[in-house]
C-alpha cells in the first residue's frame, strides 16, 4: 500500500532536491548573519594561537576555588554565579542563586549577565562536581572570560573529591533543583 500518489513517486527527487536547496539556503542566510553580526560589532573569532596565547597568559591556580573558598564566597550578593552546564542538568541540581549560562561564552551574553567587569565571577560545569571530560567547561571559558576583561574570575574545582558521598554535591543549603530556569540572555 502507498501514501502517496505514482506522480509523488515520480516527482520524489525532485521534492527532495528542492528541500535539500530551501535548507542549504537557509544555512547560508544563517551564516551570512552570522558573519554580518560579527562584522558589525568589529569582533573576530581568535585564532588557535590567538586563543593559545589568551590560555598561556592566565595563571589557572590563581582563578581556581576549591569548596571552602567557595562557601567563603557563596551568599555574597556581589558574586554572580554562572552555571556553563545545559538547561537539562541546570533542572536536574544547580547551585542555589545561579544563573544558567550554558556554553556560548559571547562577550554580548556575558555583558547582559555580569555588567561589571569589576565583579566576582564563579564558573562551575559537569566537571566541577562529576569528573567526566579530559578538560572541563570551566577550564575552557576561564581564559575566555579573563580575555573580555574580567580579572576576578574563579573556575570551580572539583568539589565531590572534598565530600564524603551525599545526594548533593555541595552542602545542601546551596543546592537547588528546580523546574524554572533563572536565565540572563
């Protein structure tokens, strides 16, 4: 039995043909924006040694809390607390107070959630509380974040290593789960 007609049938690659150009040709227009956005605001992706040189220039043990520092830290309503993990695992358990950033380190999205470069930053990502990737998303926006001009910028260390097993991470007056996401786009 067919769904569709014999002229469907005759037709199909011509219809599939035609998809394939509207998608490719909405992928150009999505890139041409793209590219249009990063000629307007006279920003360039850097280049790997661009972004070598950024990593090499950033002293790692300096910007890296560990969980005393952290609860030193926590409650201060002059930190913002950035969490670099996707929406899903935000739901799942986060940090009380922060705010989901997730991965796309732009310097417009990092303006709208931290205004002042004078502030205290914390990152924190999978890896800040369940080691599973070689480098983390911490270790990766760090330096990014130090590159916009922001100096007091502190990379969550791995905190499960410093807690005997829980449900929780981290203590649990600063853990949260939660079906509303608190977002700054």
């Amino acid at each position: 039995m067919r769904l569709f007609s014999e002229e469907f049938y005759m037709k199909k690659p011509t219809i599939l043909l035609a998809i394939l150009l509207i998608n490719t040709a909405g992928f150009g227009l999505a890139a041409a924006q793209s590219q249009a956005a990063a000629k307007d605001s006279g920003k360039k992706p850097l280049t790997f040694s661009e972004y070598k040189n950024s990593v090499a220039n950033v002293d790692f043990e300096k910007h890296i809390l560990n969980l005393q520092a952290f609860e030193k830290l926590y409650g201060n309503p002059d930190v913002h607390i950035l969490d670099l993990r996707s929406e899903f695992e935000y739901k799942l358990g986060h940090v009380k107070h922060a705010v989901l950033f997730g991965a796309d380190m732009s310097e417009e999205r990092l303006k709208q959630a931290v205004p002042d470069k004078n502030s205290t930053i914390i990152i924190y990502c999978n890896n800040s509380f369940y080691p599973s990737r070689m480098i983390s998303l911490t270790y990766s926006s760090l330096p990014q974040i130090v590159a916009m001009g922001y100096s007091k910028v502190f990379a969550l260390d791995i905190v499960r290593q410093e807690r005997p097993r829980t449900d929780y991470p981290l203590p649990e007056y600063m853990w949260e789960k939660e079906t509303t996401v608190r977002q700054k786009q």
